[in-house]
C-alpha cells in the first residue's frame, strides 16, 4: 500500500467528513444501487463516503473494506449514528481482500488509487471480485486542474510540495486524467469518464468555506511539517502559500476551482 501523506489524525477525519458533505451532490447525484444489490466500497477510511452511499441506496447490502482497525472503527460509528444497517466493515488489504471471485454486484472506488504504487493492479484484482455485468465505479481528483484568482506562486509552490510528497510515497495527486486509460487496461468495458468541476466565489460561500477553505485548503495545510522537513519548503514560503489560498475563499474577488473525475466501467 501506499503512503497515506495527509496522516490519520482527527483534524484529518474532520477535513474528509467536510469533503464528503460538501461534495455529496456534485459526486453521487448519480450514484444508486438497486435493492439486493451487493457493493464493495474497496478503501472506506473513515466512512465519510460510505454514509452518502448507505443513505442513496438504502436496499443495497455494501461491504466496506479498510486495512485500518482504527479509520473502521470511526465509519462504524458515523454509520451507527445515522441509524444506517445496510453495511457490514471487514478489515483487510483490499489488494488481497478475503473474498470469493464473482462476489459483488459493483465495486465502488473513491480517492484510492492516488495512493497506490500500482493502481493498474489494483483495478485488475478488483475486477475478478465483479460478477458478469458487474460495474465499477471510481472517483479521483486532479491538482493539475487547479485553477484560482488571484493568481499566487506561493500557493502554487504550496500545492507542489503536496503533490511530490505524494509522489515520494507513491501516489499520483494527478491520477484524475488517468482514469480511462487505467480502467481500460485493467479489462473494463464500456469506460465512460465524466469531470466534475467543483467552483467556487464569493455568490458561492458552501462551496468556498467548504471546499477551498475546510477540504483542499486543510489538506496543503496539513503538510506543512513534512514539507519544511523535507526541504521542499521553507515555513515562511509555505505559510504564504497558506495565506494565498485562504484568499481565494475569504475575499470577495476570490474564486476557485477543481475538478474531479467519475469513472464508470463493466465486466462481460
């Protein structure tokens, strides 16, 4: 597995929880299990995105899969305290989960991949657990698609110190663009690959706090130490990076803006 660069304190679950509410419409309006239907959530984390998925498919029967005892005991209890009984949580590397081939109706994927050394791999052990006309479906993001005003070479610098700390661990902070070649070689069908651009301004203040300030602003944040340590940075360069970005989402000419990408693929 891959280095999880932005740790596993509770400022972290609180910033994936923000995420999650934040973007639940953007990236699961379209999101639905029919009753009966058999989902394996490969790498819940913290369950932020396990409950949109619970509360928008309330029949189907969803497996959340973690190799953390201690990110599975918090979905766990996000889960129990929206009163959700449709998922059931196994501990287990999700590259070698413990589970039959043909198991699953579908196979949900988000913010994985970007961690992984060798997500083609990944994919193609996933796609043994589909049964025929089986579906995937993945989410990721892009920083490469980061677009803000005013424009700040400290943010950017910022910015950069996250992606190549995820690169040293790993990780691919740009694998969003990647999406359909990955699914494509990995054995899926009919890949269909659709940007989900999350904007933010000054008429837009849910997505401005939300997002640029408590979601992607937190995350660059939240490497600050490893950054300087790394020498990637200084503090006073880093911190007016921080500075620039707080701007975008506190000033009435701020805007930003990100995408995402929603992958969708199928088994024969």
């Amino acid at each position: 597995m891959g280095g999880y660069v932005h740790g596993y304190s509770g400022r972290e679950a609180e910033r994936l929880e923000d995420q999650a509410r934040t973007l639940e419409d953007l990236l699961h309006g379209d999101t639905g299990f029919l009753d009966g239907t058999e989902v394996l959530e490969a790498g819940c984390g913290t369950g932020a995105q396990t409950a949109a998925l619970a509360r928008r498919s309330i029949g189907a029967r969803i497996t959340a899969v973690d190799l953390s005892a201690a990110s599975l005991a918090e979905a766990e209890r996000r889960i129990l305290a929206e009163g959700l009984d449709n998922v059931r949580f196994v501990q287990a590397d999700i590259r070698a989960a413990p589970f039959r081939p043909g198991s699953f109706d579908h196979v949900f994927v988000c913010f994985v991949l970007e961690h992984l050394p060798n997500p083609e791999a990944m994919l193609a052990a996933l796609r043994t657990l589909l049964r025929p006309s089986g579906t995937i479906t993945v989410i990721e993001g892009d920083h490469g698609s980061i677009v803000f005003h005013p424009e700040s070479a400290a943010a950017r610098a910022a910015i950069a110190c996250q992606v190549e700390l995820q690169r040293r661990a790993g990780g691919d902070a740009n694998i969003g663009r990647r999406l359909y070649p990955l699914l494509v070689d990995a054995g899926f069908e009919e890949v269909r690959v659709s940007p989900r651009m999350v904007y933010a301004d000054a008429s837009r203040p849910a997505f401005a706090e939300g997002f640029t300030r408590r979601t992607f602003t937190a995350m660059i944040q939240g490497v600050r130490e490893g950054s300087v340590a790394a020498g990637l940075a200084t503090q006073d360069g880093f911190d007016a990076g921080i500075r620039a970005l707080h701007r975008t989402a506190a000033e009435p000419d701020g805007v930003f803006l990100y995408t995402f990408f929603k992958a969708t693929g199928c088994v024969a």
